[in-house]
C-alpha cells in the first residue's frame, strides 16, 4: 500500500490563510469563512488508492491477414472520420448524416453522458462545506381549560426563529475526492459508449445499405431471367405447336418460369423489410421512408491507411471504455481502504429566536457548533471483505479489458482475411458467370436447331441465374465485410477524442445561470430545447437532414456491368416491355 501525502506548504504559490491553519489545529473552533477556505483549496490528504497505470500488452507488429482495402506499406495516418465517404455514394453520405442527427438511441447515449457529468458533480459537492438556511414562525393557543394550566399563564405563544448551519467533513483519506475522480473516470467511459455508439450506428446504416443494393442488384437479375423464361417459354411453344417439341418440354419451361416468379416475389419483400430497418435507424416511420431501387451494385475501390496493432488500442471506443472502467476500479480500492482510518466532521449552527418581533436583538441570539470524531472498532469483518471485494472488482475489469483487446484484434483479422478472400472469390465467380451465359446461349441455338433438349436448356438457364445471384451475393457480403473492417478499426475514432479531467464538470460551483444543459464537450452535444426537439425529433414523417433519395450512381460509383447486361444479347427487346412490373404477365 502507498500513502501519498499533499503538503500545500511545500508547494510554491499555494496560499494557506490563517483561519485555515486555525481550522486544522483547532478543529472544535472552526468558523464559516474557515471551512470555505479549507474546502477551496487542497488541504493536505493521504491518497489510499494503488498507483494505476493502464496494461501493457506485448501484441505483433503487424496483422496476419490482408486485405485490398489496405495499403501494403504500414502507415501512421488515421482512418478519417466520415469514413462511410470512401464507397462515392452520395445517397449513403445522406442516410448517415440523417442517422447521427436524429438516432434516439444515438441521442439517449448523449444524454447518458451529460448525467455522468452531474453524477461527478454531486459527488465532487460533497467535499464542500454544506450550507443551510431557515425561517419559521408560529402561534399557538391553548385552550382555556387546559389541564394543569396555571393560573394566569398566557393561553398564546408567538414564536418566530431564522437559523443556519454549516457542516464539513474533511477528507483526510481522500475518500471523497477518489469517489469524485471515478465519476469523472465514468463520465469518460460515458463519452466513450458515445463513440462506440455513433460507429456501430455509422456502420449498420451502411451495412443494411449494402444489404438492400445487393437485392436490388439481385432483383434485376430475376426480372431479367423471367424476361429470358417467357422468351424460352415461347420457342417451347411454337415447337410444340410445329410437333417438333413434347407437351414435357412446355411443362419444363413453365416449371422454371413460375419458380423464379415466386422467388423475386419473396425477394421484393425481403427488400422492403431491409428499407424498414434503415428508416428505424434515422428516427423516421417506415411508411415515410423509400429507397429508390437500382440496378447495379456499386464495387468499392480505396486503400485505408495499415493501422499497426500496437495503436489500435488507441483508436477504438470499447478499448478506451474498459481502460475508463479500469481506472474507476482502481479509485474505489482507495474509498474502502479509508473506512478504516476515522471520519472527521465539524458542525457550526445557529440564528435568532423571539416571541415577537424583536428579532434581530443580540438577545434573541442562539448558536451551536462542535466537532465529531468516529471510528468503527468491530463489524465482523464488513470492511476487510468490502476492501477485498474491491480487489476483486479491479482484477475483474482487467481481465474484461484484456478479452476486449484480444476481441478488437480478432475482429481486425476476420475482417482482413474476410476481405482477401471474397475479393478472390467475387473475380472468380464473374468468370463464372460468363461462361455460364455463354453455355446458356450455345444451349438455346442447339435447342432451337434441335440438337439439344429442354432438360439441357433448363439445367444451362438455372446454371446461368444460380451462378449471378451467388455473384451478387459474394459481392454484397465484401461490401459488408469492408464497413465490418473499417469498424474493427475504430472508424476513425481516436483517444484524443475523450474530454479531459477538468471538462467533465458541468457547471460552475457558483452558476446558476444556463443550467439547461451543460457546455459540450469531446464532440458530444444535447438539444435541451422542448420545442426545438419536438420539432426536430417527433416529426417522424420528415427527415431531419435533407437528402436526395435518389441519385445516379453511375456518375460517380463504379459498376459490376456483369449484373446488368442482357442474359440473351439477340433478344428481342420488345418481348421485355413487361419487366418494369414486379411479376411479368407470362403465359400458361
């Protein structure tokens, strides 16, 4: 265990006035402006709690996985904060920028913030003289036949009494101040739910943005195979009714028609439920809210600078959240060892009391103060197992800070071997898809020249969807993966982005002005304006960021052109007229 001492008289430039050295010799005489003067100044104290100092890990240094989304060299620079910016998507920029102005839970989290501000403050109060102020007045009588009145006796009494009193407990163990230091500590874990908080919010907007493109882009491809399906339907046909096809064949080429109707059917309502997720996430009603549909599914391109492990303790908000919590821990070690030294308070009171109103006669005068000295002697082992519980909530939240580090490492290194791998497999399977295409055309010119059978056809055509879609899909997850890497990466987010000790308190000792809300501080504001919130927050009809709902990604996105070109080059165009509608009229 290591005492610290504060001796103020070995410190230059630190002023200890005479009432206050009278006030810790002679505790028992202590006046008012003597326990102001004590509490304004640090007076000197033991600090009970442990040196702290944050884990050192001994981590590599460099990652095992790689990725494309990562430069090959290492790099100190940051990954910038509106990170969502990289994919060229302006209607994605929209949807967050609305998502961080209006979340509710973004906005609770906020407001989770400012109450641990007034938390430390509460506690901080506490190592203040406290300061009281009375005033009463009365009048009784009794009745006339009062028992055991004497005779004679005034049958009224006028009372009226004006009183203070001041208290003030030293914190010579420090106890006080280590329960104000871990409020501040938890204020700061609070900032850091905060940055947490707005890059998992960041992150799943762009997420179910990936997820919704990539069944649009999956939607294209059905309407464009039924468009394909009625056209084989109608060769099918016409070879029937020349006796050159079996009613089988027709059967064949409905069967496969009718089955991918009812999954593009299935598929429009599972894009509808992605829509929904995103405009519960930017506070707007899901009836109000619509994503216009596109074809292409955009492919990112861009290098994000190689973040070495050892700084990625640095740049992630749950890292710095359970380091905060550490510190806490740490402070409440020093809070149970002080139960065992004893508590000091001094008590100073009084005022003026009459029977009139002749009250501010010296006579009427009354006054009270003393001092009070305790110290428990035998609680069965209370305080040994609160001190040993603390110990144990310390290694506790150390060992939760080293599964947080090695989590953040493990999802840094799915997300770089994720994104390797799906990039291999996205090329591949478009080469895939080109031979399935060509296979599918070279079956459809020998069917209709009679060297091949429908079965041949059908197997070439579900080939030719079944290897798109899986296209489409690989694609959509390396989207997702990416905005997965970006956020094991921490976002953008850095350390520095915490608010220091001495801002955490909200307001003045002496304001009582402006006490709405407190001043931000580390970037994290509140809206205190009733009016102003509801008509910011409660229009859940209207976006609280204007945004475009849809631009042409064309002009600025890059494309995967494989998911938009026609299945069948020679198709007559006039045979796909239908495919704006959801389930194309075919025949039967």
């Amino acid at each position: 265990m290591t005492l610290i001492m504060i001796d103020l008289r070995r410190k230059k430039g630190t002023h200890i006035s005479h009432f206050c050295r009278l006030g810790v010799r002679f505790g028992s005489f202590l006046l008012l402006a003597s326990l102001a003067a004590c509490a304004s100044i640090p007076f000197p104290a033991f600090d009970l709690s442990p040196e702290y100092k944050a884990p050192e890990f001994v981590v590599p240094d460099s990652w095992e996985g790689t990725s494309d989304f990562v430069k090959a060299n290492p790099s100190d620079d940051a990954l910038r904060p509106d990170w969502w910016t990289l994919y060229n998507d302006p209607i994605l920029n929209g949807l967050i920028e609305q998502g961080i102005a209006a979340n509710p839970d973004l906005q609770a989290t906020a407001e989770r913030f400012v109450q641990a501000r007034n938390a430390m403050m509460k506690a901080r109060s506490r190592y203040f003289p406290q300061l009281g102020f009375g005033f009463g007045g009365s009048n009784n009588r009794q009745s006339d036949h009062t028992l055991f009145r004497a005779p004679g006796e005034p049958d009224s009494d006028t009372q009226v009494m004006m009183d203070g009193i001041a208290t003030w407990e030293p914190d010579f163990w420090s106890k006080l101040r280590n329960a104000a230091q871990a409020k501040i500590y938890r204020a700061e874990e609070r900032a850091a739910d905060y940055g947490l908080a707005r890059l998992i919010l960041q992150a799943e907007i762009a997420s179910n943005y990936f997820a919704l493109r990539g069944l649009d882009a999956q939607i294209a491809i059905y309407r464009q195979s039924i468009g394909l399906y009625n056209y084989s339907l109608d060769v099918v046909v016409t070879q029937f009714e020349g006796a050159i096809a079996s009613n089988l064949d027709v059967a064949r080429a409905q069967s496969l028609l009718f089955a991918t109707e009812s999954k593009l059917a299935l598929m429009h309502g599972d894009r509808k439920v992605a829509e929904q997720s995103i405009a519960i996430l930017l506070n707007l009603a899901p009836a109000s809210f619509k994503i216009e549909p596109v074809d292409e599914l955009l492919t990112a391109h861009f290098s994000l600078p190689q973040t070495i492990p050892s700084t990625l303790l640095e740049r992630r908000p749950d890292i710095a959240a359970m380091e905060r919590r550490m510190a806490q821990a740490n402070r409440t070690i020093g809070i149970a060892r002080a139960a065992f030294f004893p508590d000091v308070a001094f008590r100073l009171g009084g005022g003026l009391e009459d029977s009139g109103l002749n009250l501010l006669s010296l006579a009427n005068s009354f006054w009270a103060y003393g001092s009070s000295f305790s110290i428990p002697i035998f609680q069965g082992g209370y305080r040994r197992a609160q001190l040993q519980q603390t110990w144990s909530v310390y290694r506790e939240t150390e060992n939760i800070y080293r599964s947080t580090v090695l989590n953040a490492f493990r999802e840094v290194e799915n997300n770089l071997t994720q994104t390797y791998w799906m990039d291999i497999a996205a090329k591949r399977q478009d080469a895939a898809v080109g031979a399935a295409r060509t296979t599918q055309n070279l079956t459809m010119d020998l069917y209709k020249g009679g060297l091949a059978t429908s079965l041949e056809l059908i197997y070439a055509q579900l080939g030719t969807l079944t290897a798109s879609i899986d296209s489409v899909q690989i694609k959509t997850n390396l989207l997702k993966a990416s905005v997965a890497l970006i956020r094991a990466l921490g976002g953008g987010w850095n350390r520095d982005q915490l608010p220091a000790d001495n801002q955490i308190q909200p307001f003045g000792i002496l304001q009582y002005s402006g006490l709405d809300k407190p001043t931000p501080v580390g970037g994290i504001d509140v809206n205190a304006d009733p009016v102003d919130r509801n008509n910011k927050n409660n229009n859940l009809m209207k976006p609280l960021v204007p945004w475009v709902p849809l631009v042409d990604p064309g002009a600025s996105n890059n494309k995967n052109n494989n998911l938009t070109k026609p299945l069948i080059p020679n198709v007559d165009p006039g045979s796909l007229s239908d495919l704006s509608s959801i389930l194309p009229v075919t025949r039967h």
